[in-house]
C-alpha cells in the first residue's frame, strides 16, 4: 500500500501501434530520440524524473534566488548536515557538475582511482583528469542469483592488487558507489563501508562515496545485514556516510528533485579550493547552477528520502516489476537491485550476435509493443566493454502504480513470445565519440 496519494496527474497515451512504428523508424530505432509524449510508460531512468511532493512544492515558493547567502541554501546545508552528516556542501547543477568539481580539485595526470564499479559519468570525469578509473566490483551482479546479498560490495582484494599494479603515491581517491548503478543496483553493505574505508586509509587516500542512492542502500542494510535490523532507517543511512571523507550527490535520485546536485567534504582546505572550481563551472557556491527554489526541493526530498515508508515501498516496488516479469519468464537480474529491473537480452534473444546488439532490439520492440521506453546497456551503449547485453528498466520514484508496472510485464512478455522472430540492428549514424553513442546514434534492422 502506497503511503501517499496523487494531488496532481499528468496525462499519458499509448498512441496506435503503427504510429509507435512510425515514431521508432524516424527515431533510427533509438528511443532517446521519441518525443515523450509518444511514450506511455517511461522506465529511461530514474533521474530526475520522479515525483515531488507536495511540501517539496511549497518549498519551491519559499525560493529565495539572491545571488549568493539565500535562506534556501541556509535551509539546503541544515538538510545536508542533518541527514547525511555534512557541514561543509557545494552545490551543483546535478551529479555529473559534483564530480568534476571534486575530482578536478584531486586528480592529476597518471593518477588512478578505485571505485567498485564508476557510474559513466565518474568515469569520464576521472578520465578527464588525465587519471585512470580502475573498478574494483566484489563479483559479477549478473551471476550473483539468489546468494548476491550484498552484489554491488568493493573488492578490497582487487583494490590490494591495483595497489600492486600502480603504487599507493598514485591512488589519491577511492570512491564507493552505494548502490551501484553500473553493478545492476546492487547495494553495498555496512560492513564493506567499513572495510573501503579502513583501505582507504591504509594507503593514504581519500575516502569518497558516490551517495546518488544513499537512502535505498540504507534499506537494503536494514533488510539484509542482521545487526542493522532495529536501527532507524535515517541512522543508518548517516551511519554509512559517516565513514566518508567526502561525497558526491545527484540530488535527482535520493534527494527526491528534478535538478541538482552538491559535494560534502570534511576538509576546511578541501572545501576551500572545492568552492573555488565551483565558480569557475557551477556558480557562486551558495546556489551552485541551481536556483534558490532548486535547493529547497533538494532540501525536502532528502528529509523524505529516509522515511522508512517511503523507501521501503520505493525498493518493493522495484522487486515487484522483477516478480511480474519473472513470472512471465523473462530473463532479469536477481535478486533486483534498488532502482530498477535488468533483463538480460542475450538470454531472450540467442540468435542475435553481440555486435548486432541484442538489448537495443528488446528496447525497441519495448516500445512497439506497447509503449514503453527502456535503456540498453550492453554492447551498443559500452562498445569497447565485456559487459552482459543488459536492458534497464528504471523505476522514477512515486510515479507509476502497479497498473503501469504490469502493463511493463505483459508488453515484455509479448515481446518474448515472439523472441525467435527478431533480428538484429546495424548503426548507420553515429557520433564522433563512441562513448556517447548511444544517446543519439541511429540504427536500422539487419538485412
Ligand atoms: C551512481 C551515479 N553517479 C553519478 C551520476 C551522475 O548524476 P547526474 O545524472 O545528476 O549528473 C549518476 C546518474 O545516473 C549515477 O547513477
């Protein structure tokens, strides 16, 4: 039972099956380029696209956009000091402005940084450093079935062996991803917090997490590791950031809000020279690239973030859509992770070779069969990467109602029974940087 209900709608439709057709061949079969008002339910991502509440709109009225000093950012640090623990915060447009604001002020050329797996836009900040972004995952999340309790862990025997390979002078930074996006979702235990944390500083480097989804990976805690199971949901989630030198934040996931971002540092001389690249890219560093009606959002949403009702239903609902499909045999990732369901189209569609991209037809035929927009990230979004042929459907929170999550079901499940009938896809246009390609590359079915 949800513990909310709808002030405000937003209509959606599932326009006719041949304008679906229609739309997908003048997107070149990538749906990054449908026009949303095509789509019926929008699983793309779950950032920024979620539903704020009513308090988190007021607080939108309460903006106050002076340029630097505003009450909102008063009110955003207070939010930042009380549920994560951090009294020294830089805003920032969203989480891509934080990361190059931290990682910026850290890394120099030839550096190397440990992550349990970088989110692509960690890894392109840190590779723009000149640095090199090395993963360090616990185990492969895709294999992990039913025993992957904590899939998403830091290998700290993996970090020993990049120590080995780099030298400890050349490891300024090692991140913690919670949960970890790039490993299905999968969260990250207290436990493994702890341990990142004493490696960390055992080789002299700076603790960071990547806390996009700090309060879900609070849950999972809660939920999976038994010493955790009494404590409050908002002591946990602090507890685990505790452990942290610094973080980077998307405000557009666990701070509830369509926009923004920040860095927590501990440092006085950190957040000095953190402040000083932020005018340079984001703005002056009390509204950070946002306006003042941004940081009270932010502000609310992450006192909300840690309700335990809220995120205990937010993570359900996530397990719920991977039952729904499950049931109707398609092939996903288990157990799910806290943001979304990841379907393995390999599995769906054996016929269709890796570099005729497997994941891109499941997504397109998603969206013909019944209006549903997905992401692929296998071959065709990580081209040079040895990754499954991953489709992601991500949950944005408080939006969709088990109505919709079963219409994601049987659109999948349509699309299964037709597997053998499918071929694959070639790209006929695409961007200078493959890295990017998937977000505007055009493509056309296989001869
Ligand atoms: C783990 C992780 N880190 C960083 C980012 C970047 O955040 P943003 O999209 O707000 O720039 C994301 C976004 O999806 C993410 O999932």
């Amino acid at each position: 039972m949800r513990s909310y209900k709808a002030k405000a709608v937003e209509p959606i439709h599932l326009p006719p099956r041949d304008d679906r057709g229609a739309a997908l061949d003048a997107a070149g079969h990538n749906v990054f380029n449908l026009a949303s008002e095509d789509v019926f339910v929008d699983l793309l991502t779950d950032s920024g696209t979620g539903t704020m509440s009513d308090a988190q709109w007021a607080g939108l009225m309460r903006g106050d956009e002076s340029y630097a000093g505003s009450r909102s950012f008063q009110r955003f640090r207070e939010a930042v000091a009380e549920v994560m623990g951090f009294d020294r915060v830089v805003p920032t447009h969203q989480g891509r402005g934080a990361e190059n604001v931290l990682f910026g002020t850290l890394l120099e050329e030839g550096d190397a940084v440990l992550n349990n797996t970088h989110f692509d836009t960690t890894r392109a900040h840190v590779a723009n450093q000149g640095a090199d972004a090395v993963d360090c995952p616990v185990e492969a999340p895709w294999s992990a079935g039913e025993s992957g309790q904590f899939a998403g862990n830091f290998s700290i025997e993996a970090g020993w062996e990049t120590v080995e390979e780099y030298g400890r002078d050349a490891i300024p930074v090692v991140v913690l991803t919670i949960t970890n996006n790039s490993a299905a979702g999968q969260p990250v235990s207290m436990a493994n917090v702890r341990e990142t944390a004493a490696f960390a500083e055992e080789i002299d480097a700076l603790f960071v997490i990547d806390a996009c989804r700090f309060a879900e990976n609070a849950h999972f805690i809660k939920t999976r590791e038994a010493e955790y199971a009494d404590a409050p949901l908002a002591d946990i989630a602090r507890e685990q950031l505790s452990h942290a030198d610094a973080i980077t934040m998307s405000g557009k996931k666990d701070a509830l809000s369509n926009i923004g971002g920040f860095v927590g540092v501990r440092d006085a001389d950190l957040f000095e020279r953190c402040k000083q690249r932020a005018i340079l890219y984001e703005g002056f560093p009390t509204y950070g690239g946002l306006a003042g009606r941004d940081l009270e959002a932010m502000a609310v949403g992450l006192r909300e973030a840690v309700e335990p009702p809220y995120v205990q239903e937010r993570v359900e609902q996530v397990a719920t859509l991977g039952g729904l499909l499950a049931e109707r045999g398609v092939p996903i990732v288990t157990p799910t992770g806290g943001h979304a369901v990841y379907v393995d189209a390999a599995e769906m569609f054996p016929q269709i070779p890796a570099d005729q991209f497997p994941g891109q037809r499941f997504v397109c035929e998603l969206y013909r069969e019944g209006g549903v927009r997905a992401v692929e990230l296998g071959s065709f979004a990580f081209p040079d990467a040895d990754r499954p042929e991953f489709v992601r459907l991500a949950l944005p929170r408080r939006t969709y109602w088990r109505e919709h999550l079963e219409h994601v079901a049987e659109t999948a499940a349509t699309v299964r029974e037709k597997a053998d009938e499918y071929v694959g896809l070639e790209v006929t246009w695409e961007p200078p940087m493959e890295e990017l390609r998937h977000f505007s590359a055009e493509l056309e079915p296989v001869a």
